[in-house]
C-alpha cells in the first residue's frame, strides 16, 4: 500500500488525474438523471437505398461470373485477383448497408449457373464488358447518392473497374486469352492486374 504513491511516476500523474476527472463527470451526469447519448440509426431515402442495394447485385453477380469462370478454365490471372476485388467491393457495400439500415436480400447469383464460353479470350472479352457495364452503372447510381460516404465508395469502386478491372481483361483479349496461372510469376509482365 506504501508503493502506490511512491511507485507513480511523474508521467502519469496527468494520466490518473484525466481517468479521475472523466469518472467523476460520468458519476455526476449519472447522478443528474443524463446519460451518454446513443448513436441514432441512420436513414437514407428510399432512392439511395435502391442505389446501394443495385451495387451490392452488380458486385455479387461480377464475382459469381468470375467464380465460375475459375471452375470452368481454373485458377488463372487475371480472375484469381480481380474475383478477391469483387468480394471486397460487395463487403465495402454491404458494410454501408448495415450501417444504414437497409435490408439486403439474399445473393441471387450464388446459384447461378453461368454459360461460359470455351475460349478464354472471349470470357475476357465478356469481362471486359461487364466491367464498361460497372462504371456505366455507377455513373447512373451516383447521381442519386448524396452521402459522402456511400459516395466515396461507390467512386472507389467504379474507379476500380474502370482503371483496374478493365484494362486487365482487355490485355487478356488481347492476347488471345494468354493467362497467367495464380501464383505463378509474370516475368516482364506488369505488375497489378
């Protein structure tokens, strides 16, 4: 019990002076009848919930295509990298989505079976018209939005496409449907597709 004042330091002496000053306040807000304000559910007008809910499909319907591309050619650049993305970009949403409140229905692509062509340069091709058709929806459901952070991310994610996505099934079209194994090294190819 000796210890206690003689084993404090100096630095934190300022520590335990703010934990006491901010238990007293509480006590004493307590005691007023007043507690701590809870953070109120935020709501969005039904047009913006029909935004998100419209990327969350978008996303949930490009990674179910690329997933069964994987099972049909396998586990092949650039769709290893680019279906991880999707997965992240529908997670970014769905989060926006819980802290808003809307209700999201089940994915609706989860079962789908997706006819796949044999040629893999005309699944890139087909890849890489979803990806124009992605920043065209964007384009559409940002003009609805007015939340900075639904804003910021529907941005990021038609940013995405359209920088990221895109090119990278172009160069596969392009080169015939040439892929690269996942996990294997490019050599000169460049980094980030």
């Amino acid at each position: 019990m000796n210890c206690f004042w003689s084993c404090l330091s100096v630095r934190s002496v300022p520590l335990l002076a703010m934990l006491i000053l901010l238990m007293s306040a509480q006590a004493a807000s307590a005691a007023r009848g007043r507690s701590v304000p809870r953070q109120t559910t935020l709501s969005l007008n039904t047009e913006t919930q029909q935004a998100l809910l419209a990327a969350v499909d978008d996303e949930r319907k490009a990674r179910a295509f690329y997933a069964a591309v994987m099972k049909k050619h396998g586990d092949i650049r650039p769709l290893s990298n680019i279906i991880l993305a999707e997965e992240r970009h529908a997670a970014a949403l769905l989060a926006l989505c819980r802290k808003y409140g809307v209700a999201v229905p089940e994915d609706r692509w989860a079962s789908e079976k997706f006819d796949v062509p044999d040629r893999l340069s005309d699944v890139c091709a087909l890849a890489a018209q979803a990806e124009r058709d992605n920043v065209a929806i964007y384009d559409r459901l940002l003009g609805s939005v007015r939340e900075p952070d639904i804003r910021q991310v529907m941005e990021r994610l038609r940013a995405a496409s359209l920088e990221n996505h895109l090119p990278a099934f172009e160069r596969c079209a392009g080169r015939g449907g040439n892929s690269t194994p996942a996990g294997a090294r490019r050599g000169g190819w460049r980094r980030g597709w």
